[in-house]
C-alpha cells in the first residue's frame, strides 16, 4: 500500500528549509532549486506545491510568522496567567529582535521581504505586504486598553507610541544583526522607552 502524504506537513518542511537557506545566504539569493535541496526533495516537488518564487516566499513568510507568534505565546506563558498590556507589548517586541537563532532569522528574512517587496511588483502585490498595519493596530489597542486602566502616562497617544515602538524594535533589530550592539544594549532601550510609556 502506498505511503499516504501530509501535503500540510510536506509544505511546511519546505517552508522551514526556505527559511534555513534565507538565513544562512539572504533572502535575496534563494532560489527554488536551493531550497529543494535543502529539504532533500526534488525541484519538481517544490514548483507542484508552490508554482511560483513569490508563492514560495508568501508561503514561508506566514510560517515565519506562525513561528513568530508562538516565541510571543512562550513568553506569555512565562510571564505568568494574567499578564497586562505591558507584558504583552514587551513580549511581542522582545520576540522580534535578533537575540538567538529564532529572532535573528525571523528579523532577516522579514526585512529582506519587505525590501525585495520594494522593487518587486509580484512581491508587493501580496497580502502580506498589503497589510503592513496588523502589527501596529494590535499594539495600538494593547496601548488604548492600557491608557483607560491609568497605566499610562498623562497624554499617552497610543498610535503614535505603538508606531514607535515597532520602528524603535525594527531599527534595534538591524544594529544587533549588524553588530552595532549587543543584545543586553537594545533590551535596555526598548525597557526605557516603555518606561517612558508605562506607570508601572
């Protein structure tokens, strides 16, 4: 009989070796025919299950992102049962920088999408790409929930200092991948900004 094939399974295999090879080499030198041979599988298999490079790179985006959402999930479990909008915010951009193998290839391979999108037409088209404000609208409300519980600081404007704070945590993420400085340093500044935000 058979072997019976996890088509969910197999194209998530080839989603993980696509992100393995954009963080080794850069988004912007894989090819499809890299990534086969990254996941032990035919060129064939990948184009059956995706078609197209810019299937592809969708494709594994939203599984970096999966992946992106269960490091935030384990730092809530660690931040105990009822963690409040701080806890939150801090653990959603704590998640987002570079600071092991996890976070360093999600914050390349996110912001190499996004470039590519840039001169890309096929990549910009994409709804990944098309929906920038998911990140800052869930942080936004995280901050109005905090402000009507006086958490806050007086005058606190929540969109302005949720658009901060994901261009604060972006930037933090590139100076550690650069070697700008350390993981310790952009921590301390991304607790201070909060700070500045939170009562307590």
């Amino acid at each position: 009989m058979p072997k019976r094939v996890d088509h969910a399974e197999r194209r998530t295999e080839i989603a993980e070796a696509l992100l393995r090879v954009a963080g080794r080499r850069g988004l912007h030198a894989v090819r499809m025919r890299d990534v086969a041979a990254e996941a032990g599988v035919s060129l064939r298999l990948v184009q059956y299950y995706f078609e197209t490079k810019e299937k592809l790179l969708l494709y594994g985006l939203e599984h970096l992102s999966e992946r992106f959402g269960e490091r935030v999930a384990a730092r809530l479990r660690a931040a105990g049962d009822a963690p409040g909008p701080r806890a939150v915010i801090e653990a959603f951009l704590m998640a987002s920088l570079p600071t092991d193998e996890a976070g360093r290839t999600f914050h390349l391979v996110y912001t190499s999408y996004a470039v590519l999108a840039v001169t890309d037409e096929a990549l910009a088209a994409q709804p990944f790409i098309r929906n920038p404000e998911a990140a800052e609208d869930h942080l936004t409300e995280l901050l109005w929930q905090a402000r009507e519980a006086d958490l806050t600081h007086p005058g606190t404007d929540p969109r302005l200092e949720a658009i901060a704070l994901l261009a604060l945590s972006a930037g933090l993420g590139t100076s550690i991948l650069v070697g700008q400085r350390g993981t310790e340093s952009a921590v301390t500044v991304l607790e201070r900004q909060l700070d500045r935000i939170f009562t307590e």
